[in-house]
C-alpha cells in the first residue's frame, strides 16, 4: 500500500510540476520548476501530455504481459498455438504506434516553431499573440562567468560572477552557488531577443523557468527569446561541460517592474556599480514593504 501510495503520488508530481516554484531548484522536488514564461507554459503542457501517453502505453503492455504469463502458462496450455500471422493484429500494431506518433508530433512541432521564432506582434504562442522585441540582450560565455551587453540601450557588456561563499549574503535572499555579483536584468511583461555566443569553449545559457537552453558557441551567435510574466529573481546555470569550474557559472535574471527596469538601465549606461546598487536598494525596499504587511 504504501509503494502504491508513492507511485500515484510521484506521478501526479510529475505530470502537474506540484511543489516546484519558480525561479530556483527546491529541495525534494519534482517536475519542472514552475513556469513564468509563454514558452516554458507550452514546454510543461506538453510534457504533461507524453507522462499520460506513457503511463498510458506502460500500463496496457504491463496488462498484456500478466495475461499472457497466466493464460498461456504451460499449465494452463499444454498444447501451444502454431499460429504465425494474425493481418489484423500487425495493422493494429503497426497503425496505432504511428497515430500516436502523430499525436505527439502536432504539439512537438508546435513548440519547436515557439521557440525557435522571434515574435513578431502577430504570431501566437499557446494561445496568446506576443509582442516583437522590445530590445536585445546579447550574452558571452566565458571561462567561468558570463558577459551582458544590451546595445539597444547603450549599456556596454559588463560581467557576471558567481557570488563566492564568503560573500554570501543570506539576509539580502542570496543563495550558495546560484547568486552573482551583477545580474541580468528585464522588465516584467517585455519581449526580450537574446543572443547567445561564447568567446573560448562551448557553454550553454539555461534558464529552466524560462524554458531556454541555449548553446554558446564560439565564432557563432545563436538567438532565442522570452517573455517573463512574474516579476521576481530566477536562477540557472552553465548547462555545457566547459571545464574546471563549470560548476561555478550560474545565471541569475531579476525580472522587475517597467519604472524600476528603465532607472536600472539609465544608471547601468553611465556605471555599472551605481546600476547594482540601486537593484539591491529596490530589493530592499521590497523586502520592507513585506515586512511592514504582515
């Protein structure tokens, strides 16, 4: 009973994503983390839908190996069948695999073509028609830490690295691993291009409540695009083996509002540390006004 009671249990959590939150992995969780982008809502449904179609199919073939252990024992049937062919059942065997192939594909491809093409104000994502870019990020993969440039604002590329231990600030929310010195940073509800390259070895720029995982690959710049609809602090990593600290090469995004994203960028053209110091002020004020609400 309670393997029964385990089995049911990890399959809901698989199939729904329950107890994973947005932004950072959670200890004990399973599925994906939670989805704040258009693309990584479409990537969770469609992953919902291959947990049913396999448990589905891992059921039904399940059933037919206990009937067939049990009906054709040799106890039961001393005299085994000499039949070879069956027509109907090879068209059935054959016919219904390729149904459900197609089954899949429609929704795959789907989310191929969302992914893969920028939006251009009248095209839909899973349901919903996404704005053309408001502007561009490009983002540089380096031995071990990642470079921001956003040249549509005028904000030269400036680096962003791991937060070493030492430094961690609990009390300011940072996390062991996840949190860097200068993040990234966008405006809650912007359509954002993202171009992704790298300037030694391959690394790749993933963000899992985004639903992106983009190669950087030297000498090429591969694009993507995303729209983060919570604002909020959301964490990913380097998901390339790109040598001895590959480990040490977390991505870190704030998503915060249109007003407090367009005093960031104006600060960020003139100096990046004055720009970082006034996203930590903005935390701040944040973190006061929860306070002072319960």
């Amino acid at each position: 009973m309670r393997f029964l009671t385990a089995f049911v249990t990890s399959w809901i959590v698989l199939a729904t994503g329950a107890f994973a939150q947005a932004g950072r992995p959670s200890e004990g969780a399973l599925g994906f983390q939670r989805a704040v982008t258009p693309v990584m809502e479409q990537t969770t449904s469609f992953h919902n839908l291959l947990v049913i179609i396999i448990t589905v199919i891992t059921l039904f073939v399940l059933a037919l190996l206990i009937w067939v252990i049990i009906r054709y024992r040799a106890s039961a049937n001393p005299t085994p069948s000499t039949t070879s062919h069956n027509t109907l059942l090879e068209v059935l065997w054959t016919a219904v695999p390729v149904l459900i192939l197609v089954v899949i594909a429609v929704p795959s491809f789907r989310l191929l073509y969302a992914q893969d093409v920028i939006p251009d104000g009248v095209r839909e994502v899973n349901g919903e028609v996404i704005a053309a870019p408001s502007f561009t990020i490009k983002a540089t993969g380096y031995q071990w830490y990642w470079g921001y440039e956003y040249a549509d604002l005028g904000i030269g590329e400036y680096f962003s690295s791991m937060v070493p231990d030492e430094e961690i600030d609990t009390a300011a929310g940072q996390l062991r691993l996840l949190s860097v010195d200068y993040p990234l940073v966008v405006p809650v509800g912007a359509t954002v291009r993202m171009q992704v390259t790298a300037a030694d070895v391959i690394h790749n720029w993933a963000m899992p409540s985004f639903g992106i995982k983009m190669d950087a690959i030297p000498g090429r710049l591969n694009e993507t695009w995303f729209r983060a609809d919570e604002e909020g602090t959301y964490y990913g990593q380097c998901s390339e083996l790109c040598g001895l600290r590959h480990a040490f090469m977390p991505i870190e995004v704030r998503v915060v509002s249109q007003a407090e994203f367009d005093a960031w960028a104006a600060a960020a053209a003139e100096d990046p540390d004055a720009a970082n110091a006034l996203l930590a002020q903005f935390e701040t004020d944040r973190r006061e006004t929860r306070l002072a609400a319960r």
